[in-house]
C-alpha cells in the first residue's frame, strides 16, 4: 500500500467518523472531497451561521483547528477538500481538529 493510499483511507474513515461529515476519495489524486452539507445551517460558537462549505472552511482556518483544507472543492457546494500530500501527523491532527469545530457547532 503506498503512503499516500494509507494517509487517505486514514482521513476517509476518520471523516466519516465525524457526525455531520462524509468523504469519498477520488479515483486518483492527492486529495478528498469532504461532504459537510450536515454542518450547513448549523452556528460557529461566536454566531455566525454556516451557509457553504466555503464558510465552513474559512471556520476551520479562523480558528485555526486546521491548515491544510481548501475551500470549494471545484465549485462543488457544500464540499471542501483535504490534501493527502503532506505527513500522518498533520492529517492526523487536522482530521482531530476538524472534529472537534464539528462539535462546537450549535
């Protein structure tokens, strides 16, 4: 199984582990597409209402729970993309922090 293969099956069951998420790998590619359309409606802990999965990214990073999302996955609403080219750990912890600003949501 190659490194890549092994990080991403790693993030996929960890995101779907995470209630209000789901994520499906690509065929090919570095990176998955993560599905938080169950997140969408629901308020940060500051108020603000998470309208897209671009808002729901920008949240991510303003609270700085993770640094390696993309915002929209190719213009897919309702989707952000998490890249597979960068270490274990990092996914690691991205995927723990993801969770985490899932759970503080109201």
């Amino acid at each position: 199984m190659s490194v890549h293969r092994g990080r991403r099956d790693d993030v996929v069951r960890r995101i779907n582990d995470t209630p209000g998420l789901s994520c499906t790998p690509p065929s090919g590619g570095f990176y998955a597409f993560v599905n938080c359309a169950g997140v969408i409606g629901r308020r940060t802990p500051s108020g603000d209402e998470i309208r897209t999965g671009e808002d729901f990214a920008a949240h991510l990073l303003e609270s700085r729970r993770v640094a390696v999302i993309h915002g929209a996955a190719y213009g897919a609403p309702g989707y952000f993309r998490v890249s597979f080219a960068t270490s274990h750990d990092i996914l690691t912890a991205a995927c723990e922090g993801i969770a985490r600003a899932c759970a503080d949501l109201s």
